[in-house]
C-alpha cells in the first residue's frame, strides 16, 4: 500500500471544533477534546517516523509493540472524541462486516492477544481469538527458522504470532499450533489511514451543528442606530462576543470606535469619517449574516480594510519626501496606538534642555535610558510631520489641553488618509503597508 499517514481531516477537525466550543460552550468537554488532539498528533509524528523506518528496513520486535502501542493510542483517544461528541464508533467506521471496521476491529483483535491479553482473549471470536487460544510469542517473519517453518499464507507478514489454541477441554494438554501473519502496512498502519478517513464524518457532524447555531443567529437582528455612538458599539461587541468569541480582539473595534470619535470632536464632515462608517456598517451587515468567519473572502477583505485604515501605509509620504519612513512608522505604530500617556509635552520639557540635534542623533537604546518608549514614538511623529508642514499638526486641543499618545497617533492617522487622498495621482497603489 504504501500511503503516508496523513493528517489533512484531522487538522479540519481541530479548527471545526474551536468554531463548535465558540457556539455550544463546554469548558470541561473542550479541554478534553483538545488534550486528545494533542495526544492524536504525537503519536501521528512518531508513526510516521516509524512508517519511513518501515519502507526502507527491517524493523525489529520493539518496533513492533512500539507501533502497536501508538496506533492504539490513536484509535482509543479518537473512540473517546467520539463519546465525547455523543457519536459512536459505527457512525463513523461503519457497522461490523464492513471494509473499515473489519480492519479496525481485528487490529483490536490482535492488539488484546499481543498486548493486552495474551491469555485470555475471548471477545474476538470471528478473527479465531475466542478464547481457547493464547500467545506464545511474537516472531518476525523472516527469523522463522525450522522449528517454526514458514507458510505459503505468511509470505506477505511482517511479523507472525505464534499461538497455541486448546483441542479438548477435557485435556488441556491437548493443543495444537497455530501462526497469526501481520502485515504492518495493511493491518496496523491502514488503522490509522482509516481513522483519518473516518474522522471527515465527524467533520460534517460538527459542519452540521455550526450551520444550525449560525442559522438561529442569523434570525437574531442586529440593531444599531445611524448614529454610531458608544451603546451602538457595545452591541457590536458583546454580539461578537456571542457569534465569534476568539476573533473578538482580530477586529479591534474598541479603536475603530476611539478613532471614529476622535475624527468627530476634530473634523467636520470629511471623507475619513465617511470611510470608518462604511467599516462598521460593513462589519455590522456581515456580523448579522454570520460571515465573519476566518475563511470567508468578503471578511478577510474587511478585516485588511480595517487594518489598513489603523495602520496605514505611508507610500504617499515617503514619494514627497523622498525618503523612506519604514523604522518611523514601526516605532509610531508600536508604541503610541495603545498609549493613553501624554508623551509628546514630556519630550518637550526635555527638549528644552537638550539641543535638539542631541536627539537626532542618539541611538534608541541610549535614549530610552531616560525616556520611555511613548517619547520615542513622539520623536519619530515629530521627525515625519515636520517635513508635512500643509498637515497642520497639533499637540493639544482647542481648550489647551495635551493631547494623549493615541489621539496623536489618530490625528496622524487623519492626516495621512487626506494626504494620501490629496495626492493619490502620484503613486500606483495606496493602502496596505510596507
């Protein structure tokens, strides 16, 4: 056969059932399924490391066990995955006397007489396990000498059981032999193929379940007013929270809100403001369709809409100037977005002491000694605004009042996107960053 252990319908399932525990929390059940997943993948690494070994040399008899013990672990951490999704072993292998679960059903067979029960494996009885037989040893096919003579039947083994089964109650001394080939490929490895098939119909399980939970969402409106304003972005929120817990904080809504308010305490109708409540609008509209998911086209589109619109390129900037602002604008992006410090009036306050060539020519190490890291994104605002005199820049609000890092960093957010508007001719492509 010679078919890599694959993993695709696994990995499937590990993303299904994080988009399930979203929908029908359970705390203790997830845990559960999601340490069984680490389980599952371990062993995967090692058998598949095996199975290299496997087609290119002989493998010994602790290969043998070793193999037989990590294609259980699969098998039984699955049958428990099962449970735990209330499903059974027939729902997914089939019923007893198809191709899948005959395969699974006599690893298990010859699993509990070379492992587990050597003698007394009695549940097995139409693979010849039924209890009248027991394990003498464990042989490759090839060391087969004359004591123990080779089949026709056994050519295909890798290894071969030696059993002895009891002709005669009466007499227990009244046994003959018997040879058990095993080809690993095809009845120990082909478990593990099977149950990476078989696991496709548990996927389609939990498809089920999460179409079902996304339709009553669906039907749930969604009702925000025109104004935009904090409650409105609160059931935004808390809705995301409900339909799509773990991408809560890929949205980041809490500063598309900030930046919307701050663009209307500062700006009168202007395009920017238009913009941002396109985005929401866009993000409530796709929220109530319940297409939010990592997958879906229109909302990754959106996702990168956002992102450029928090972060965004500064392409336009760096053709006017001829320069290039790439370590400006990590460091403006880095340390001011989530900063509510007043940075930009302390670096004042020292810039009246130091000359101010002694700060363009500093390394960032040996400044932030005695800074923090808010001024060192100031500094690097005030190294590209000062060369964009038209953007009018300011540090403190119309009532005299400092302006926080944040609403520095949304102010230059603003005038980046007019200027970029303004000037938009002079580049091919504007958004996105680099």
């Amino acid at each position: 056969m010679h078919m890599k252990l694959k993993r695709d319908n696994l990995n499937q399932l590990e993303k299904l059932s994080r988009r399930y525990f979203e929908l029908y929390p359970n705390k203790e059940m997830e845990k559960k399924i999601f340490s069984g997943f680490v389980t599952i993948s371990y062993a995967h690494d090692d058998l598949n490391t095996l199975y290299e070994r496997y087609l290119r040399e002989s493998l010994d008899i602790d290969s043998f066990y070793h193999i037989m013990v990590k294609v259980d672990i699969i098998r039984e951490t699955f049958r428990e995955i099962l449970k735990l999704y209330s499903l059974k072993e027939e729902d997914v292998y089939g019923s007893k006397g198809s191709y899948n679960r005959d395969i699974i059903d006599f690893f298990v067979a010859i699993r509990s007489i070379s492992l587990a029960h050597p003698q007394n494996t009695s549940r097995h009885g139409r693979f010849g396990f039924d209890g009248d037989i027991w394990l003498e040893d464990v042989r490759k096919q090839s060391d087969l000498g004359r004591a123990f003579p080779s089949e026709d039947s056994l050519e295909s083994a890798d290894f071969v059981l030696l059993l002895v089964r009891s002709i005669n109650d009466d007499d227990l001394g009244e046994t003959k032999e018997e040879k058990k080939g095993i080809n690993l490929d095809n009845e120990v490895f082909n478990v593990v193929r099977i149950i990476e098939q078989s696991i496709s119909k548990l996927n389609n399980f939990l498809i089920k379940k999460i179409d079902e939970k996304e339709a009553i969402f669906k039907d749930e409106s969604i009702i925000i007013t025109d104004s935009l304003d904090v409650n409105d972005f609160k059931i935004l929120i808390n809705e995301t929270k409900k339909r799509y817990p773990l991408l809560i904080k890929e949205w980041d809504l809490d500063n598309i809100r900030e930046l919307l308010d701050f663009t209307r305490k500062n700006y009168l109708d202007t395009d920017f403001e238009k913009v941002l409540i396109e985005v929401v609008n866009s993000y409530h509209r796709q929220l109530q369709e319940m297409k939010l998911g990592r997958n879906d086209k229109e909302a990754e589109e959106l996702r990168e809409r956002i992102h450029e619109l928090l972060f965004p390129s500064l392409q336009i900037l760096e053709i006017k100037s001829e320069e290039n602002f790439h370590y400006q604008k990590s460091k403006i992006y880095q340390y001011l977005l989530r900063s509510q410090e007043t940075s930009a009036s302390k670096l004042f306050e020292k810039m009246k002491i130091y000359p101010k060539k002694w700060f363009g020519d500093i390394k960032e190490n040996s400044f932030e000694m005695n800074s923090t890291s808010g001024e060192w994104g100031i500094l690097q605002l005030l190294y590209i605004v000062e060369k964009f005199p038209e953007f009018n820049f300011k540090f403190e609000n119309d009532d005299n009042v400092a302006y926080t890092d944040k609403e520095l960093y949304f102010q230059f957010i603003f005038k980046v996107f007019e200027y970029s508007r303004k000037h938009k001719s002079d580049a091919d492509i504007i958004g996105g960053t680099n």
